[in-house]
C-alpha cells in the first residue's frame, strides 16, 4: 500500500533553497530516531563545491527527518548526493508502456558509471536533464512521489509544459503533458519511474526505469 501521489510541494522547496543559499532553517528531529550513517562518498571523488557540501546537508538532514519531497529534491539537485546515495548497482530500463507493454532495453549499470539522472533542478523548479527538444527551456518536470509501507520510495516523473496563465509568484500556471493533453497527478502516461530502497537511515537510489509510449 502507498501513500497517495503528492505534487511536490512548496515547502520541500523552500527548505533546500534554504541550505543551498546558505539560510538557516530549524529541522526538528525526533529524540528517539538515531541518526543515519550516510552511504560514503567513492574513494578519490572530486573535490566538493560549496553547493554540494549544502545539499548533503540537506540530504542528511531529510533522511534524519524521514521527508522523502527534501530527499528527492536534495537528490535532484546535486551530483555529489547521487553518488552517495546510489545502490553500487542501478538498474536501468527502457519500458513500452501503451498501446501494450514490453521491455524494449535494460541493463545493470555500476554506480560509479551512473551518470544520466533524468532530472535536474533549476532555480527552484525540476527541469529534464535532457529536453525533448533540445534547448527547450520551457520544458519541466513533475513529480508524483509515493512511500510504501516498508519505506521504499516511487518517484513518477512526467515532461510538462506550463501555459504561463498565472497572477505571478512560483506559479506558472496550468501544466500540460507534450502531447497537449492536461497534466493529472498520478496519471499512467509519465515518462520514467525511479525507485529508491531504505538504506542506512535513508534512501538509495536502486532503479531508472524510463517509458515510452505508441508504436
């Protein structure tokens, strides 16, 4: 059983603008959950940026926290939290879906040769690593993120483009998929799946599965 499909809110956001800007920001932690030992960084990694060093900390400070929406979010941000929270092995996979479903292509690839994360965050909002048309800046990233009920992590991900109808502020008004069709939260046609296992106080990454959809 999972926790109904959320859309990533504000306040996950907000709170790694916080650590990335340098901000502080109050996380209260329960007395009685003791603190995770952080999956390690590979032996003779690059040299951490600022930014990185921020984002595992905000990382850190979800998993303490059990918030999955900062967790993906700290996750999407930064290289340097991939690597470390990143099974040794990801699957990776490329699925059919409709009309009918097949596996088209899969593969287990290394951690340390992981590189192609489909999702990016910029400036505050999730962003494709890759557009579907290159250089499309208008192009952006939802997610739908359950939990089940022995802590593993579904994350959803759907291309969209905003209409730009809004009265200002974060919103960017209404979102539709590529093929023109309104965004609905939870709905079958998303364009890949990523799945993360509890491990060592938090989560890993264990899984990217991408869809395909017609013909």
């Amino acid at each position: 059983m999972t926790t109904p499909h959320i859309r990533l809110g504000r306040a996950a956001l907000a709170a790694l603008a916080c650590a990335i800007s340098g901000s502080s920001l109050a996380v209260p932690v329960a007395a009685a959950d003791p603190v995770p030992r952080p999956l390690p960084l590979p032996p003779g990694g690059t040299r951490l940026s600022e930014s990185d060093r921020l984002s595992l900390d905000a990382a850190s400070a979800a998993c303490r926290n059990g918030d999955k929406d900062s967790f993906v979010a700290a996750f999407a941000t930064s290289a340097a939290v991939r690597r470390r929270y990143s099974a040794p092995i990801v699957a990776t996979s490329l699925r059919q879906v409709t009309p009918t479903y097949r596996v088209l292509r899969q593969a287990r690839v290394p951690a340390a040769s992981y590189g192609d994360f489909p999702i990016r965050m910029v400036d505050h909002y999730f962003k494709p690593a890759k557009p579907v048309r290159p250089g499309d800046k208008d192009e952006y990233v939802l997610l739908d993120i359950n939990q089940s009920q022995s802590n593993q992590l579904s994350v959803e991900w759907t291309r969209v483009h905003f209409d730009g109808r809004t009265e200002g502020g974060d919103d960017l008004g209404r979102a539709f998929m590529l093929d023109g069709k309104p965004y609905v939260s939870g709905g079958v046609r998303t364009d890949g799946q990523l799945l993360f296992e509890p491990a060592a106080g938090c989560w890993r990454l264990v899984s990217d599965i991408r869809h395909k959809h017609g013909g």
